[in-house]
C-alpha cells in the first residue's frame, strides 16, 4: 500500500504564521506537524510516500526529510499549483498510485491511540475505507450517519443539521479506483474536487467500509491557531506523563525493522544536543538492552 500526505493549501486560517512557514511545518510541541502523520504511516508498515505541497513549501519539505532513505522510506514529492480539493491529490499523485491501493493522509490531521489504523490496512483488500470520530460540533466537518447494524447510511459535508455526531477524520483508505473516481467528479460550489463525493461513490456502489474509532483515540485538526495549541499542549502532557514521545519517524522506523538498531543510533549521533536527542538515546539503550536478554 502506498500513501500520500496533502500539506498544501494556503493556510490562510494560520495567517499570520504561514507567512514564514507552510502549515504543516509550523511546531506542534517539539517536533513539526508533519512528523506525526508521518510517523503515523510508517506505524502502520506504509514505506511509498507521497507528499503534496504548494511550489514555495516543497524545498523546506525537501531540506526537512530528504527522500526518506535514512528513515527506510521513499518520500516523493509532488506539486500542488493550486489548491482545489483533497481529492484533487489523487489527480496530482495518479501515476505514483499506480495499481497500488492508497491511504490518503492530511498533513495537519494528528492522531494517537490504538491500533485503528494497522488494522484497517492490514484488512483492506478493495474498495474505500474511512473512518468515524464521535465529536460535539459534526456541523464543522464531514458527517457519517449510521443504522443500527453500523453500516453508513449518509454522507455529508459540513450539514447544518448533522445526522448523527460522528465526523470523517483526515485519514482514508481506496483501492486504485480511486483516481477514475476523483477524474470523473465535478467541482463543489466551492471549485474543489470534494473527498466527500469520492466517499459518496464508493458508499453508492456498496463498497464503502467506515471503522468507528475508539473512545480512547485522540483525533486533533491543528488547522487553526487555537486548534494548534491545543494539540501542542496535549503531545506535551502525553510526553511529560507517560514519558515516551509522540510521532518520531526514527523510532517509527526502528520499531518497523525500517532501519537496524546500528542505523538508528548513527542517525541519532549526528543530532544536536538536544531533548529530543535524548530521549532518542533513552530508546537505543532500551532496544540494545532488549536484543541482549535475547541473544
């Protein structure tokens, strides 16, 4: 399975920040937002990625994760010259795509908690899979209605009466007719090729499959510049209580047999003095303590 991550945009609604820098690579506690749907794909074993940005954005993108050969990775990078929809990236990233089924992921979408996403990769074979968060405001997102044997009845996108308080989070799952669908769909209101229609079309041909996520997982959109806070002071609780850290692709990595313990410490030698270096360090010794009760 192959992945792409959409980080373009305007990022008008984090202005005056994404003057300096693009949306997803604003700080999100310690690291950059996009270290955490990144790190979240490579968890779930996905190595082709595909990341989408506007022309301005791609070379910081570049400078920050290289071609994701030192994480045990492919980042190939692609152009989004105008913003005009999620599903617009399925157009953008048709030949990456291929015959491969894809996860579509939103680059300013953070997760944590469970074993969601694993799974429903593992388990995907066709069609289109998505998933449901139950949240207080449904009027602000993408909205799945259910029946009582919990099979997607409705879609809709930002309704003013929601049918029910489960939203679409920023992460779905199509097999490769995916890019025939998104080629065929006609723009919104807006002149956006909407990621609801592609939903719409898979639920109509009865191939839709919607995975309600737990109410232990954390779903957080740091799209705004409160949202952004938001998710930076909860990664900083989490850390700080549980002592591990959230979304770094090189434990990511190391933890998928991406890399070997040897690489991973190589990589973490070349870092700074810093935090994040430490605990990085932390987690080596940890690994290297574990192989030896093996051996």
């Amino acid at each position: 399975m192959k992945s792409i991550i959409l980080a373009g945009g305007s990022g008008s609604r984090l202005y005056p920040l994404t003057q300096v820098a693009s949306k997803q690579l604003q700080a999100v506690y310690d690291k950059p937002m996009i270290y955490y749907p990144l790190t979240v794909l490579m968890a779930a074993g996905v190595r082709e990625v595909c990341l989408i940005s506007t022309a301005g954005d791609l070379p910081r993108f570049q400078q920050l994760l290289g071609d994701g050969s030192l994480w045990g990775i492919n980042i190939d990078y692609r152009e989004q010259s105008r913003p005009e929809g999620i599903a617009q990236s399925f157009l953008i990233a048709d030949d990456f795509i291929a015959d491969d089924s894809v996860v579509l992921m939103l680059g300013d979408n953070i997760f944590s908690g469970g074993d969601n996403f694993p799974s429903a990769m593992q388990q995907f074979e066709q069609g289109a899979a998505i998933f449901a968060y139950h949240v207080k405001d449904p009027e602000r997102y993408g909205v799945v209605e259910f029946d009582r044997f919990g099979n997607a009845l409705s879609l809709e996108e930002k309704p003013e009466r929601p049918r029910s308080s489960y939203a679409v989070p920023g992460i779905y799952i199509y097999d490769n007719q995916v890019v025939n669908i998104a080629r065929n769909l006609t723009p919104s209101r807006r002149g956006e090729l909407e990621i609801t229609d592609v939903n719409l079309e898979y639920l109509r041909r009865g191939n839709l499959k919607v995975h309600r996520l737990s109410r232990g997982f954390v779903w957080l959109d740091a799209g705004t510049s409160s949202a952004l806070q938001e998710a930076s002071s909860y990664i900083e609780t989490i850390e700080r209580r549980q002592g591990v850290k959230i979304g770094c692709p090189e434990e990511a990595a190391l933890v998928r047999g991406f890399i070997t313990l040897d690489q991973f410490e190589t990589l973490v030698a070349k870092m700074p003095d810093c935090e994040y270096r430490s605990y990085l360090t932390i987690v080596a010794a940890e690994t290297r303590g574990l192989e030896g009760l093996r051996a």
